[in-house]
C-alpha cells in the first residue's frame, strides 16, 4: 500500500482552520480539543440533517464514518474493522481498559509521562483487580525506547499503553518498531 500522507502541509491553511489561533496559542487539544472549522461545518450539517430526520435520514454521517475508517486503516496498513472512533482519547482508553478480563498479576507498561487519564484509571485497576503498572523512562530515540520496554516485556505483560507526544514535556516518542 501506499502513504496517502501529503509530502507538505499547508500551515497557512491549517492554522486558518482555527480561528481562535489569532487570538491565543492553544495547546490543550485533549480536554477541550477545538474541531478545525471545515470539520465544525459539516459535523453541524450532518448532525442536524440527523436530528431533525432520526432514521428517516440519508445516513450521510454513516457513510462518512465508514470512508473515513476505510482512508485511515489504508493509511496505517490494517483492516477498516480494527478502527474504533472515540469522542476523545480519554473515553478510548477506558473502552480499551474496561474491556480487558483483567486478573490478579496482570501487567500494563506505561511511561513515567503518561497523561492522568491513563495513569488514574490504571491505579484503580491495580488496586480494585491487582494489576501491576510498570514504568519506563520517555526517551525520543527508537532503540533506548524499544530495549526499556523489551526488559519490561514478561509473561504477564498484557498491554503497553503509551501517548506518542507525552503531555509533560511534549517528547515525541517513535512509533516504529523493528
């Protein structure tokens, strides 16, 4: 498959698509992240079409689901079914957590960055079902990233949960593996 990823991205164009960036620097997209304008149109425009004709709709909000899950799993080399949409990253990790027959000893690594939203509903299951949280360091360097969570790595690891770009420090950990 190919990258469908464009080779530039127009800055001009994204920031434009933010208005409220003219008038403050927004850093917090994960709360209260802002939808791009040209998103906010037509997210209103299905919407409403939605709401005002229940079932009796066109449905265009289902096609759109559909063809934006079929373009980012082309995207990421996977099936369209692997893709779940979430209302934000916070209602996604606890699906994933809540989801998982956690037992007694079962492992989770994460970083020592890790954004509350995982961290507390983490704690919860160590205490409330006996998981284990493991720690590694943030480290932007694919090789000292993947060995830390290779020596972490047992039997018993269950799920490694990270954030690509750490809330703390804005570190852009790597995605690749080997």
């Amino acid at each position: 498959m190919t990258n469908n990823l464009p080779n530039s991205l127009d800055l001009e164009k994204i920031r434009a698509a933010y208005p409220v960036l003219q008038r403050v620097t927004y850093l917090n997209v994960g709360t209260y992240g802002i939808m791009p304008e040209p998103a906010l149109s037509a997210f209103i425009q299905i919407l409403s079409e939605f709401e005002q004709n229940g079932v009796a709709s066109n449905h265009e909000a289902h096609r759109k689901t559909e063809e934006t899950r079929r373009r980012i799993a082309e995207m990421i080399h996977c099936d369209s079914t692997e893709i779940a949409f979430t209302r934000n990253a916070t209602d996604g990790i606890n699906l994933v957590l809540a989801g998982i027959d956690w037992q007694a000893g079962d492992e989770v690594i994460t970083t020592v960055q890790e954004h509350e939203a995982m961290i507390h509903p983490l704690m919860y299951l160590q205490k409330t079902r006996g998981i284990v949280v493991k720690f590694v360091d943030v480290s932007p360097e694919p090789e000292a990233m993947l060995n830390q969570l290779e020596q972490q790595v047992t039997a018993r690891t269950r799920l490694v949960g990270m954030s690509l770009v750490t809330c703390e420090t804005g570190t852009r950990l790597p995605a690749n593996g080997r």
